[in-house]
C-alpha cells in the first residue's frame, strides 16, 4: 500500500488488475489475487514487495482485526475470516492452535493455505507467485545465461529499495517523504508470538519460505535485464544497498 500511494504521487493510478486501463498506467498492481502467466507476458519489469513471511502473516492478522484493525480496510471480511477471528483475537492464539485437532484449529490450518477462500493472512509468497515461479525463475536463456527481470523490494528499507527500482524501471524519481501508509491501527503493534508459537507458525508457512528463498537464491544466480533508462552494467551488478542487506543484484 505505501508502495502504491508512492507512486501514485508520482502521477501512477493504482489499479489492481491487468486490465486496458491498468496496462495503460505502464504499473500494474496485483494484488488479491494470484498472479498468472497472463500478467507477467511482455517481459516487462516486476518488482516484488516482500518481508519475513511471520512479520507478514501477523501484520495480515492484525490489519484484518474486525474490531482492532485498520480502519481503511477496503474488502469486506469474508464469511472465512469472521469465522476465523471468532476464533483468534490475537495472532498468537491462532499460531498456538495449529496443531491441535479442534474445529478452530483445522481453521487455523486452512486459513494459512492456498486453498483458504477470501482470508487475507493466506496470500502470502506460495499464494501470489506459485504458479508463475518457472517463469520468474526460467532455467536459462538460450546461450545457457540465467537472466532476471525482478527486484525484490524489502518492507524494512522500501524507501532505498523503490528509489533504486524507479531508475531501474524509468520511473519518475519519488516526490516527497515516501508514505507509510495504514501503519497505525489499534492492532498494530500486538506483534508478540510464544516460543511455540513462532515454531508452529513458521512450519505452517513453509510454502511461503520456500518460494522466498528460490527468488533471493535466482537473484544472485541470474544476470538482472537491463533498465529501461539505461544505467550502466556496473550499476546494475552493484544493485541496491548492498551493505544493507537489500536485493543483491549480480
């Protein structure tokens, strides 16, 4: 979302679709939904916002809170989630269930899966890009040459990461202070998880971890395309805050 408010200051509609008029803004936001073969054809630039999959499934949890979330939820709480949180008042408490052979556990189970139907903790790495991996990460180029057309964008250095990625990408340079928007919701900071909660929670979102570590893996094999506006190839194998700890790009 702060993301997408950044560069909607920069004169960027956001649309969350493929359709003409997404097309036409040159930046397609896809968002509650999984990404499909469709959406990446073009061989275009994509850059992925991403983030340790706990710190995201507890921030989905806490956002979604139908009485200590944010109040700009913009989608309705399903039937699933309702049903979900008259379970779990806090996210702990979900993480805790997950082994146990309960009906709110099996729903604990399930709200974490691909299969979970309008639960928005669900659509983490395994839910946006699984079915588009092979083409993300191809095996090669004819020649034998890996070659990466994404960035990965960090959550906790967006604003470093998406001013390398604009020039990377041709984009206008951002205007202003860069917007952290919908981070303060009574929730927010109710971030705390047991012991056995982290452990549960992180064997649940193994899927999330795996398709976070074949993109960072592909992204020190492969050679990035070359930038829309033409930086250099030094300045492409130097990438974004290295030092930092962000996206290596070789």
């Amino acid at each position: 979302t702060s993301i997408a408010e950044s560069l909607k200051r920069s004169g960027f509609t956001s649309i969350w679709n493929t359709s003409p008029a997404c097309l036409a803004q040159r930046i397609c936001q896809i968002h509650f939904a999984p990404l499909s073969p469709r959406d990446l054809a073009g061989g275009g630039p994509v850059f992925i916002s991403v983030r340790d999959p706990i710190e995201r499934a507890v921030s989905a949890f806490n956002y979604r809170h139908p009485t200590l979330g944010s109040r700009s939820v913009m989608v309705a709480h399903s039937p699933s989630e309702m049903k979900l949180y008259k379970c779990f008042d806090h996210i702990d408490a979900l993480a805790r269930a997950l082994p146990e052979r309960s009906p709110c556990g099996s729903l604990a189970r399930e709200s974490l899966t691909r299969r979970a139907t309008g639960v928005h903790i669900a659509m983490g790495f395994a839910f946006y890009l699984a079915d588009v991996m092979s083409i993300l990460t191809a095996a090669s180029e004819p020649g034998g040459e890996k070659r990466r057309r994404y960035v990965l964008v960090r959550s906790d250095h967006v604003a470093a990461d998406m001013d390398w990625v604009r020039a990377w990408a041709g984009l206008p340079p951002a205007t202003g202070v860069f917007p952290h928007a919908r981070s303060t919701y009574p929730a927010h900071n109710r971030t705390e998880l047991s012991t056995a909660g982290r452990a549960s929670l992180k064997a649940h979102l193994r899927a999330d971890y795996d398709v976070l570590a074949r993109l960072q893996q592909y992204a020190l094999d492969a050679t990035l395309i070359a930038p829309l506006n033409g930086l250099n190839r030094t300045e492409l194998r130097r990438g974004v805050n290295v030092k930092r700890g962000a996206t290596r790009v070789r």
